[in-house]
C-alpha cells in the first residue's frame, strides 16, 4: 500500500513510518520540518509543507490508499488558553484534509486520537470505549469532534476511517524538552542533571505505552477491514496504570542514580486516572502490546546516551 503520514516526521510518525516500511509499504511523509533526531531515510518520500495549507494537502493526498492523521497544534494543558485557535487549526483543516481523501478516493483514513482527554474524568477503570465522553479541555473536545466528522464522511461519502484512542505513547526520537511526554521529559532532565518536575503530588496515573506497539497498532488499524456494524473506534495503551511517582522510580532503577524531584501546584486540565481498556484492540486489530515499563524506559535511556554522544 501507498501510506501517507501528515506529521511524518515527528516523534509518533517517525516511528509509524519505520513500521511501515517493514511491512513493505511505500511511505510518504508530510510535515513543516526534517525530524530532529535522525537522518532522512532514502526509502521515504518527504514532502515538506504546512497542513494548513489546503492546496498542499490536497496534493500530497493524491495517489495515496491509507491517511494517517497525525498533525495537531495544540496540546492538552495549553488548549483551554486559546479554544477559538484550537478549532480553527485542527478541525477546520482535517475537514479540508477529508475532502482532499474524499476526492481522491483514499482507501482509509486513520486518525490519532486521544485516549487521555476524550473521556473526561473516568467513572471507571479501566476505560472502555463505550465510557462516556466528557472532556475537561479543548484538546479533547476537538479530537472527539474530529471523530464524529469521521463517522459523519463515512456515512455521506463511504469514506473508510479508524480512530485510535492512544495512551501516552514514550520511546525513542521523543523530544526529551517538550512540554508533554512524561518519560522522556524526566529522562532528559536525568540526563542533564537537571531536577524532575512534577505537577501535583505523583499519584496522578497514566497509561504509557512504548512507542513501537503504538506504532505496530497504528500499522494493524489500518490494515482492519471491518463490516458495517463492527468497530472503527480502539483504546490503544498499555492496559495497565501507574502513578508518577512509580515512574520516577522506575527511571531510578533503569539508570541507577538517586533522582531530585521538585513539585508543583496540580493543573485543572489534567484528570486524577486514565487507564485504557484495550480489550476490543487485542480481540479485533489482533494486537497487543508487547514491551513493558521498565523494558521501554530502558530503550529510550539507551537512546538518549546515544543521542548524547552524538
């Protein structure tokens, strides 16, 4: 198949496309910038542009069977500030990517959405995708509404799409300087001696997967072809929970040095728990996860010494 990846060369994209490539697909990546930490690679096609841009959208979609929507402008904790912008940036332009799809006869579309944000606060762990959908920020009510205009291009035009509700994905070629992405955060600041920082007191609890099952799910997403009244929604994560506080010490282990943690007030947007059920994702995408926390830390520890280095 002929994949294409709007946000390509980030972090989550870099390694879908390696994914792909494995399977033998033919890649395309689309994003504003080369990826930061490694080399392009001369089996994919890089084409550089802005989503927002809808004439060049429209013709890097052409010619391709599967979509990966990956893009977005905003994040979790900062969406509140500038909702107006966040529906502006990322709903109004996937509808313009999904009429790009539509007109080019894509053959599926996959969209990365959030299984931190969409529920809300959960009435019940862990969370199935039937759980009700409440968001407490922006970044979730946009993603959630960019899965009903899905639903909705499915039912006006036959347009084939599955949403992946991810977890919070850590791994190798994630910014160790972003402002998301607990684990590879806490470990670059490891790396530079600098302190842990931690909003509210460690006992918030995530799902972290490693990045390669992500990418593997994302892979398996778009090979499902289901029938009418089957699934096209999947939780994607780890299925298991843990505090901040264990991962702290579960990065104590992996590199063998006493950690300094410094904490800060709670921030409204983040939820106390969010742990997905991914059940349906094992039982229909025939997937599951297969590297655990302290397995992945260990990897994307090893990357980062490389990277040091380098």
């Amino acid at each position: 198949m002929k994949a294409l990846i709007i946000g390509g060369n980030g972090f989550i994209g870099s390694n879908l496309a390696d994914c792909l490539l494995k399977a033998g697909h033919k890649v395309t990546s689309f994003d504003r910038y080369p990826s930061r930490y490694r080399e392009a690679d001369p089996r994919i096609n890089y084409v550089y542009g802005d989503f927002a841009n809808h004439g060049e959208v429209q013709e890097v979609v052409k010619g391709n069977d599967w979509i990966f929507h990956l893009a977005y402008t905003t994040l979790p904790a900062s969406s509140n500030e500038d909702p107006a912008f966040d529906v502006r940036s990322n709903i109004i332009d996937t509808l313009q990517l999904l009429e790009a799809c539509r007109e080019s006869q894509v053959k599926k579309v996959v969209f990365i959405s959030s299984g931190g944000t969409v529920y809300g606060v959960p009435q019940s762990l862990p969370i199935h995708e039937n759980h009700p959908t409440e968001p407490i920020c922006s970044y979730g009510i946009t993603k959630l509404t960019i899965e009903k205009y899905l639903h909705l291009y499915h039912h006006l035009h036959n347009l084939d799409y599955v949403v992946v509700r991810l977890a919070n994905p850590y791994g190798e070629l994630q910014n160790p300087q972003a402002k998301q992405g607990a684990i590879a955060v806490f470990l670059g600041n490891v790396m530079q001696g600098k302190p842990i920082t931690i909003w509210g007191d460690g006992e918030v609890v995530r799902d972290y997967i490693y990045i390669g099952d992500a990418a593997e799910a994302l892979l398996k997403a778009a090979e499902y072809c289901p029938d009418e009244n089957e699934p096209r929604v999947f939780n994607v994560g780890s299925g298991c929970g843990q505090s901040l506080n264990e991962i702290v010490r579960a990065i104590r282990a992996v590199v063998g040095k006493d950690l300094e943690v410094v904490h800060h007030p709670a921030r409204s947007a983040d939820v106390p728990a969010n742990v997905l059920d991914i059940e349906r994702a094992k039982k229909c995408l025939d997937w599951q996860p297969e590297i655990n926390l302290e397995s992945g830390i260990r990897k994307t520890w090893d990357w980062l010494c490389k990277v040091s280095k380098n």
